[in-house]
C-alpha cells in the first residue's frame, strides 16, 4: 500500500511478491529486498527491480527494460547473479533477480579504507578471478539458436561485484550491456557508467567490445590493491581526461610494494589502446592463476568469507585478527622482496575498536576517520549499508547511495553541522547532491590533496572573475570553450608558410602538419569567414570562428541539446564560472561532464571537417602560436577526421577535382608516412591502393566503377589517398 505522498509503506505486497525493504533508488528504477511464500510454509528471498511510475508510459524506456530482462535471462552462470523472472504488475515491470546475502566490491573498497587496512592481496586477485570468469562466459555466450551474442557489459564497476557471506562473488546489473543484435539499439558512446571506471574508448565514444570491461576490471584491481580510487580529480572532467589517456600515475604512488609479475598484469589490463590490453577475459584470468601459482599461493571462497567476516565484524578480537593476518601478508612479502610500504597501518590509539569504545563516552570527535567507523558501527549500519551499495546500479542511479554510503554521517556533518544518516543524504535536492557527491570524492575517504576544497571544480561565486587578457597578435580568448567569438587580427609576424587552398587543399595541409607534429595557429579565410585552428602536436585543439553560429552554446542549440533559454540562462552565469561555458552547463546542471566532453570534441571536429570542402581562399600557418586561452585537451586524431572529412565530400566535388587529370595512371607510393588503417573508415582505402599499380588511367578506373555508389566510394578512396601522399597520379 502507498502512503500518502506516494511513499510505500513496508511491507506491501506486489502481485505474488512481498516487498520488505527499499534498497535503492534510482533515476530510473527502484529496488527492494523481497521475498515469495508458497505453500507448507515455504519462502525464497530475492530482489525485485521495478520501473519508477513515471516511466512506465515510456514506450522507449519499457522496451530497454524487457531487453534488459530478456538478454539477462540467457545468461546462466553461477558467479552472474541470476534473473528469476519478469512481469508487470498493473503496469508495472518488474525483474526478479537472485539476492546475495553480502556485500559488494564498492562495500568492501570503503570497510577496508575506513579500518584502515588494505585488501589481502591474493584475495583481490581472487575476486577479480570470479568476475573474469562471468565475463569469460557473458563475452562467449550463444542464443537459444547458437548464435554468438557479443555481449560486453559495459558497466564494470565495485558496486556491480557482489560477494555473499559465504565467499562467493557474482558479477550483477547486465541491464546496460549491448548485445550485437539488441532489438533496443543503444548509441555507442552513450553515457553508460561511472567514469572512473569507463575505459577509454568508451570516453571518447567509440565502438566498445570486450576489451573494453578488462579495462574497467583492471582499474578495479588497481583500486583493490591501492586501497585507494585509481582515477580521481578536481572535477569530472578531469576525471575523464585521466581515462582517455589511460594516465595511471596513482598506481605506481600508491603501490611501490607492487611484485613486478602483478603490476605487469595491472598495468597491461590498463593500457589506452585495447590491442594493447589482455585479448580476452579468458587470457587474463590465466595471467593471475598463473601469478598465484607462481607464489605459491592457494586462495578460495573460505579465505574470502573469513575476511569479510572480520571485517564486517565491529569488535575488537575481530579487528586483532584483521591486523595479525595484514602483519604475515607485510613480513610474507618483505622476504620476498618485496617495497617497505606496508599493507595496513599499524593499530593505533584511533584505530576502530578503540574509538568505539571511546565514542560511547563522547570522547572522540566526530568527523574523523575513526569515529565514522565507530559511529556506523555502533548504529548497526554497516550491513544495512552494503546490502544498499549492493542494489544501487540495480536501480540505475549513476550517483546514487553507493557513491556516498560509509561517508554518509561525515557528509551531511560537512554540510549542515549535524550527523545525519543516508537517508538526509538521499532525501537532498539533487544539485545539494550534486554538491555532496563532489565533495566526498564519490565517497571514498578524501585523499589529502583534494581535502582542501568543497565544492570541486567550479569558481565560486564570490570570487572576482579577472578580466581576460589580449593576447599577442590581435587573439582574444573565447567564452565559450573549443570554437568561440572570434576577434579579427593575425598574429603580427609574418607566417611560417601560406598559400591558396585551390593549390594546397586544406586536408594535404592538414595531413602535412600531423606527420610534422606542428604546433601553432592554422588560419584559413574567404570573403566574410574567418577560421583559426589551434594546433597541438599536430591534431586541433581548439577552433575560433568568425561566424556567430559556430560558436558552441549555437551548437548545442542547433543539435537541440540545449534550449534557447538554457543558453541565455548559461551565458548570463559565465562570470561565476570564470568564464567557461562547459563549466557553467554542468553547474547549472544543464549537461553532464560527458556530454560537454564529448559534444565540445564533435563540434571541433565538424568545423574542422567543414574547411576540407573548401575549393577557394588563404590559408596562413604560425608555428609556436598558442590559444592563450586555457583550453580543454580534446585529444582528437587528425588522421581519423581525414577519414570522416572525405566522406562528406560531394560526389560534384570530386569529378571536378579530377576531370582534368582522367589520363594520369594512380600508382601507390613506395614511402608511406601513414597507413590507410588511420583514417578508420573501413577496409576500402586498402583494397583501392592495393589496386592502384600504374596499369590503368584514372578514365579507365571510373569507367570500371560505373554504378554512381561505387564510383563515389572510389573516388573519396582515391582523394584521400593522393591527399596524403600515399597515391601519386603518373
């Protein structure tokens, strides 16, 4: 039954199901701990995950949902937790799946940081073992016909890692995942997870497969074996500049002790480029059976439930148990060799079963490390708490009570001077969640270089916004980041070379600058358009335009991201922000960090893509001249947007681009300064060069390729080719 304002009062009954207790809400579902009686007294406890009414009129988001059900019901494995049915029940669709009793991988990251103690190592090796076997099994897994379903889960993280009392560990929530032939398409690049733990081409947007969760594991290990958060900053943005360039700084700072066999494995499994990564899930879990074995060292289910046992377990005998086994582990890899940096910190007079003690007569501050754990264990929440973290991504909250549940006391303590429980924290305004989730590090304890600041990643309101300054040669920084207002003026020294992009066209040009590596200011003109292209280590950084409409708030407008009165709203708020549009969007809430990460590099590259059409104008190159505004490092590939420009390319454009030469004979290049697999546009480039031996003129290769689909596709191939000098016309 429904309370009134909508709450559900505990416990309500649910067609044939018994709901006991809200695990978790999400943005878009709900969860509960549930169970179904049947006759001579029998019962089964489960997790029932239902839509929020508001989306049950959804079509679109119904149909995701029975996709969710229907892909995770072919997935029989006993370390993936199950699916035991799916209905709707008036109206509402519903999905039952398997309750593990336990906790999760994110649980467990936080109990361990907060006692003070790192994770066995043999045992985070071991739970990684368990999730590379489901993910063995999900990566291969057939259809009811035998066919191969290509499931990548896409959603690696410790709150989807459960791991019961008894040692067993389940990898949950395949409700994201994309199966090749999903009847519910998911758009790649969409956002699909938390960032720390996306993998690189799923930041940028790039078709994800496999290998994409052995990265996610990978940097769940790292954070196993850290104790710590692998990739954290200031703000998100920064978070997810630190996993598109896979930089992993932390994990030699934070584990000198590491054995060189394990930080190979750690470190493989998070190299930027996949090729580079284990090639299957399979190949990695043989890497870390083969580390244990080498060591010498035997680990199961029962290693694992003793430890949580303990460490679950608030008292002090449990805790000296804790700090004995840590002490072997520490002595077992000092003989071994193995760095100085100890695998717990040693007891102290703070340490939890003594502040608990000392909590009960007020003596401990709250508010420190030890007195959260002191005051979630005398409360009785820690188990409530994990049984929380367990569901969150079940509900598919992005930040929801997982991102701040052992911290959740000493949150609201920081913000309203009071100790509150989750519940104050779930009930918040969701921008004073925002606020939170921000301040906490998502919830980990603060490492000490980000406990300094409250609100990360924005400029305060208060403080004055300095003006910006002129730079050399007449360029104004924009208030919009990657293509803003222009303000006229060259630079004032004559450029390093110029010319007419009728004679040198602008992707020969581009090309020529990559393989060099240049830096500095590319500026393209005609009658009443001017372009400035900033250049870095030969790929475009950020992109001036004297065209109004090319600035990016236009761009949101015009791809319907944002409304008009959102961006006026934003526009006004800049000077809060220091200036930054994308800053300011996010703030206001206005867009994610994703979605500005990513629509700020499309748009950069489409105004880059729409100067490779020009047939007319001047272009000028400044080397060493650089955007005095401070820009956002999109990492965009100069050779992958020659692949994309050539495709737009009118077919009217190339014919006359080459009637004149109809009697010259294409022939490969010997030297070949980039390979056609860069321009990632498909296998065509290769096959067309692999035909080009200097046999036949450029008339007889159009007549061959008459049906007008392939003599376009052709002669984009052949632009291309010859535009960055791996075709010469004879």
């Amino acid at each position: 039954m429904s309370a009134a304002g909508g709450a559900v009062t505990l416990p309500s009954q649910f067609g044939r199901y018994t709901l006991l207790e809200r695990l978790a809400l999400g943005g878009m579902a709900e969860v509960y701990r549930a169970k179904i009686s049947s006759s001579h007294g029998f019962e089964k406890v489960l997790v029932i995950k239902r839509i929020l009414p508001h989306l049950a009129a959804d079509a679109t988001f119904v149909s995701m949902f029975i996709d969710e059900a229907k892909l995770t019901a072919q997935l029989t494995h006993p370390k993936i937790v199950q699916i035991l049915d799916f209905g709707d029940v008036g109206g509402q669709y519903f999905i039952a799946l398997e309750y593990v009793d336990g906790s999760d991988a994110l649980g467990l990251l936080r109990t361990s940081a907060q006692r003070r103690l790192h994770i066995p190592r043999h045992l985070a090796v071991f739970i990684i073992n368990e999730v590379l076997e489901a993910l063995d099994y999900a990566h291969n897994a057939r259809d009811m016909e035998g066919k191969g379903m290509h499931i990548v889960h896409r959603d690696i993280s410790p709150s989807n890692i459960f791991l019961s009392k008894r040692g067993d560990v389940k990898l949950g929530d395949f409700g994201i995942a994309h199966a090749q032939r999903r009847e519910s398409k998911t758009q790649a690049g969409t956002l699909k997870g938390k960032y720390g733990y996306m993998s690189p081409e799923q930041v940028v947007g790039q078709q994800v497969d496999g290998r994409s969760d052995l990265f996610a594991v990978g940097v769940v290990l790292a954070e196993m074996l850290m104790g710590r958060r692998l990739f954290t900053a200031a703000n998100d943005l920064d978070v997810l500049l630190m996993v598109r360039d896979a930089r992993i700084e932390r994990l030699g700072k934070y584990c000198r002790d590491l054995s060189p066999a394990l930080d190979r494995i750690v470190r493989r499994a998070l190299q930027k480029d996949p090729k580079e990564r284990f090639p299957t899930a399979a190949a990695f879990r043989d890497a870390l059976a083969d580390y244990l074995y080498e060591t010498g060292q035997r680990v199961g289910p029962p290693d694992l439930r003793a430890f949580l046992g303990d460490l679950f377990d608030p008292s002090p005998e449990a805790m000296e148990r804790l700090m004995q086994e840590a002490r072997k582990a520490a002595g077992a890899r000092a003989a071994q060799g193995g760095g100085a940096q100890p695998a717990a910190a040693a007891p102290t007079a703070d340490s939890a079963p003594v502040v608990a003690a000392r909590a009960a007569t007020g003596s401990v501050k709250p508010g420190t490390d030890a007195g959260v754990v002191a005051e979630v264990a005398d409360s009785g929440q820690t188990e409530r708490m994990s049984a929380q973290a367990q569901a969150e991504m079940m509900a598919g909250g992005e930040e929801a009570a997982s991102e701040v549940l052992v911290d959740a006391a000493l949150v609201a303590e920081s913000h309203t001077g009071e100790t509150s429980g989750v519940g104050a924290i779930m009930d918040a305004p969701t921008a004073q969640l925002g606020q939170i989730l921000t301040a906490v590090d998502d919830g980990w304890p603060a490492d000490e270089e980000y406990e300094r600041s409250s609100v990360r990643g924005f400029t305060p309101a208060a403080q004055p916004v300095p003006a910006p300054k002129r730079p050399p040669g007449g360029l104004a920084p924009s208030p919009q980041p990657g293509v803003g207002r222009f303000i006229s003026g060259a630079p004032k020294s004559p450029p390093d070379s110029a010319g007419d992009v009728s004679v040198i066209t602008p992707m020969r040009l581009f090309c020529d600058l990559a393989v060099a590596g240049e830096t500095g200011l590319l500026r393209f003109e005609v009658p009443g358009t001017i372009k400035e292209i900033f250049l870095v280590g030969g790929a475009p950084e950020s992109v001036n335009s004297s065209l109004p409409s090319e600035r990016f708030g236009e761009y949101l407008v015009a791809k319907d991201v944002l409304g008009r009165g959102d961006l006026e709203l934003a526009l006004g708020m800049l000077p809060h922000y220091n200036g930054k549009l994308g800053d300011t969007l996010v703030a206001l809430g206005l867009l994610r960090p994703l979605d500005v990460f990513r629509l700020l590099s499309q748009q950069v590259r489409d105004r880059v893509i729409d100067v490779f059409g020009w047939t007319e104008g001047t272009f000028a190159f400044y080397r060493g001249v650089t955007n005095h505004q401070e820009s956002f490092p999109l990492g965009l590939d100069t050779f992958e947007i020659l692949g994309a420009g050539v495709v737009t390319l009118p077919g009217e454009m190339l014919e006359q681009r080459f009637e004149p030469l109809v009697d010259y004979r294409p022939v490969a290049t010997s030297h070949r300064r980039v390979q056609p697999e860069a321009f990632r546009i498909g296998p065509t480039p290769r096959e067309v060069l692999e035909l080009l031996d200097g046999e036949r003129t450029l008339r007889a290769w159009m007549d061959q390729f008459a049906e007008p689909e392939e003599r376009l596709t052709f002669l984009r191939s052949l632009y291309l080719l010859i535009e960055t000098d791996l075709v010469q016309l004879d």
